[in-house]
C-alpha cells in the first residue's frame, strides 16, 4: 500500500517525492514513463564520455533564495553565468540587445547614453502591448524586430508573433550597458555533478520506489495508493474529453565533433536562414574539460513531445476547461508544466512543487521547506550571487 502514486519523476514529482518521504514519513511510488528520472532536465554522458543535456540546455537561475537554498540540500553548484550571442547580417552579436550589439551590427562607436537616444529614435511607439510584435516593435523598432525577433519567433512558434501573446517576448530585455548576461537572476549556477545526479540524491530514500519505463496507465489499477500526484498532460489525464490542448514540440540533433571547441558562445541563436533556432556546445555550461566536445541543434515542430503551452487566449480557455475537471478530483494532484498547462522555468516548478507539499501536509511554504533543514545537513558550498539584486521577473526563459 503506497500513500502517494506519482506520476512523472521530473522536478514536480520528485521534489513531490523527496518531501512526502523525508517530510512527512510517507510511502511514495514514483513511475515515468521515460527510462530515467529527471524530467526534461536529464543528463547523461554521451557515447564519447562528454556530459549533455538530452532534451536542450536547462540552465539554472533563480531570485528565490528559499529554492536555491532547498535544492542545496542535494547539490553542490558550479557558479556559471549564460551567455548567448545571434548570428546576424553574418556577423555574431550579444542577444538580449545591448550597446555592443548596436555598435558591432551599426559599425558605430556610440555611449550607453547615445544608444538610448538611437533607441528612442528607432522605436515605434505602441499604445496597447497586446501581442509579441507589439511588444518589441515598442522597445526596439522594426528593423531590429525583423533582424532578431521576427523569423525567429516564426520558427519557435510557428505563428508570427502578432499572433502571439505579448507575454512570450515581454521578457526580453533590451540594455543600452554591455552587460551580456542572458540572465541577471540572484542565483545563476549550474549542479556540480549535473542535474540527474541531484535527481538521484532527492529520490534516495527507503521511502520511495521508482518505475521507469511505465505509462502509469499500465499500473494504476494493480497497485493501492491513497491519492496521486499527476504531472503528465492534464489533457491525456481526462481522455482527451474537450480535445487536444496545442504544444510545440522539438527535434535534437546532437553532434560530437573532434575539437575541443565548437563556437565562441555557450548558445548561438540562428533567427533567420537556418532551419534550427540555436545550437548549445555542453561543456561551457557544465564546466567539463574533455578533448572532443559535444553540441546540440534545436529544430521546432508541430507534432512531438510536448514542450511548450502556445500561450494563446483559447488555449487557456481550453485549459481551463479541463482545469475544472482537475479541482473536482480530490484524490488527485495536479502539478507541473504539463498538468498546469503553463512553460515554467525549474525554478518556478520546484516552487509551485513546495507550495503544494505544504497544502498537503497542511503548514506554510517556508515551514514546509524548513522540515528538511533540520533533518539533513545542507551540502556546505559558497553561494553564488551577482550581487545586482533581486529582478522583478524570475522567469527568464530560453
Ligand atoms: C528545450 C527546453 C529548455 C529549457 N530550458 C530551461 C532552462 O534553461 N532553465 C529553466 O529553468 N527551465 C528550462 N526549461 C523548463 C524545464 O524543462 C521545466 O521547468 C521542468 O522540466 C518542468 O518540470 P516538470 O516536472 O513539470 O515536467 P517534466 O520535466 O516534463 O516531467 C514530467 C514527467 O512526466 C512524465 N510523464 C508524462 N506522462 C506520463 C505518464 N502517462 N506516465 C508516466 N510518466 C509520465 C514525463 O515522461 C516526464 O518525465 C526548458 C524546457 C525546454 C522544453
């Protein structure tokens, strides 16, 4: 008899797991239908022994100390800061925008406070942020909208972005600094060992059984459980019964190549000519030293694993259709990107993952979180922090 069957051992299920099991002294039996755990954050060693992240680079950043902190107890971190650059008019420039992309793209020399005025000049002012293009058109102007944003948005999306929610690009930001950081999260490090390892550490307890290669469909009705935590696609949960909720999904090509270096940036961003979006080399975010290094090309589809909720307002509608469905089922939990509908970074699942353990075992967050600091000694490692502050926005996204 288990009290809790989990479906999905991504970071909702697991942190669901680690803290049922060392939290609460319950009987968790954890089952993905992929062979491993981890979700879509899992790591592995390809064949020539470099380390890689099999479903695209998931880099770590957060505002949230008590997330930081709680992911501590499983992890030591490397400190590592993203940065991206686009290649564009064939040259290759820092993305988000900033003085130095003006200045390399313009072949000008300008200040910080001469490319804010060039800014000023080049955007175009829009009453009403209601869509994607309206969102940088505003910031930026068209030019650089067509050069950075819209072909590739196309691509991503496979919608033009005055067909998408401003929400995906409001996030961009643009800098008249030569600040390159991708991100400028309090918090920006990658796990030590890699992210499957920290997985294997919050699952290690009695406490908890994994399955691997198991749809919990295959299982649900030979085993007892009390309650579930579902955190697959609420739409496949309830049969599909209004339709399909819209995803767009990814193909990875990953590549090993025999040189110790591919590209001169983490990720390079291909917005226009290219079929693929990006392509990540591994070891500059994981730190490795290995003679051959391993990259990875992204190229968008329609059909596929789902990966990222198309934030239009009739997928919502849709989604919360089935929402209803969700809250009249007190047996069941539904937590995660796929069962919430919604692209959260790591950080904000781990989050909503703490929330819901505390509605569970009935306490506050912060109690919820601090059950464990007095169970098991924190991993003593020095913190990272840019020491910029807190940013209002802890999404960042990819
Ligand atoms: C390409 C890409 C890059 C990203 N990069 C970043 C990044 O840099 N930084 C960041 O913070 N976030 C990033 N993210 C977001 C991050 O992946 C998610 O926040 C996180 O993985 C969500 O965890 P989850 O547990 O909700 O979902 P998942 O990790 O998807 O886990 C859900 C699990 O449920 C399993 N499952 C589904 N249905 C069933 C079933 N019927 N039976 C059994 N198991 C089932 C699935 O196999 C899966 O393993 C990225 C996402 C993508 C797609």
């Amino acid at each position: 008899m288990f009290d809790y069957l989990i479906v999905g051992a991504g970071f909702a299920g697991s942190v669901l797991a680690e803290r049922l099991a060392n939290g609460s002294n319950k009987k968790v039996l954890i089952c993905d239908k992929r062979p491993h755990i981890a979700g879509n954050a899992y790591d592995c060693y390809d064949n020539e022994g470099v380390l890689i992240h099999k479903y695209g680079p998931h880099i770590f950043h957060t505002n949230s100390k008590e997330v930081f902190d709680y992911l501590s107890r499983f992890t030591e971190w490397r400190s590592y800061e993203h940065r991206v650059l686009a290649s564009v008019d064939g040259m290759l420039v820092p993305i988000p925008i900033n003085l130095d992309t003006i200045n390399k793209l313009y072949g000008l020399n300008l200040t910080a406070f001469e490319v804010k005025e060039f800014l000023e000049k080049v955007r175009e002012n829009r009453a009403v942020l209601r869509t994607s293009e309206d969102v940088v058109v505003n910031a930026v102007g068209k030019e650089l909208y067509e050069k950075f944003f819209r072909n590739y948005t196309r691509k991503q999306w496979g919608l033009d972005p005055s067909e998408l929610d401003a929400s995906v690009t409001a996030r961009v930001p643009t800098r008249t600094s030569r600040d390159d950081r991708y991100f400028t999260d309090s918090y920006q490090a990658m796990p030590r060992h890699g992210y499957t390892r920290m997985f294997e550490k919050m699952l290690d307890n009695p406490n908890i059984k994994i399955i691997l290669n198991c749809d919990y469909r295959e299982i649900v009705k030979d085993i007892s459980f009390r309650q579930m935590i579902y955190t697959g696609p609420i739409d496949e949960f309830f049969d599909y019964r209004y339709g399909k909720l819209p995803y767009r999904s990814l193909e990875f090509k990953h590549e090993t190549h025999d040189t110790e270096k591919f590209q001169t940036a983490p990720v390079v961003n291909y917005p226009n000519e290219q079929a693929y979006t990006r392509i990540t080399e591994f070891k500059y975010l994981t730190g490795q030293e290995h003679r051959k290094t391993s990259v990875v090309y992204e190229y968008p589809q329609a059909e596929g694993d789902p990966y990222y909720p198309i934030p239009r307002p009739e997928n919502a509608e849709l989604y919360n259709r089935y929402r209803v469905l969700a809250e009249a089922r007190s047996d069941v939990h539904f937590v995660g990107r796929l069962a919430t509908y919604k692209y959260y970074n790591m950080d904000q699942i781990v989050a909503q993952s703490l929330t819901q353990y505390g509605k569970i075992a009935g306490m506050k967050r912060q109690e919820a979180t601090s059950l464990v600091l007095e169970k098991q000694p924190a991993i003593k490692t020095p913190l990272y922090s840019n020491g910029n502050g807190v940013r209002v926005n802890v999404s960042g996204g990819v």
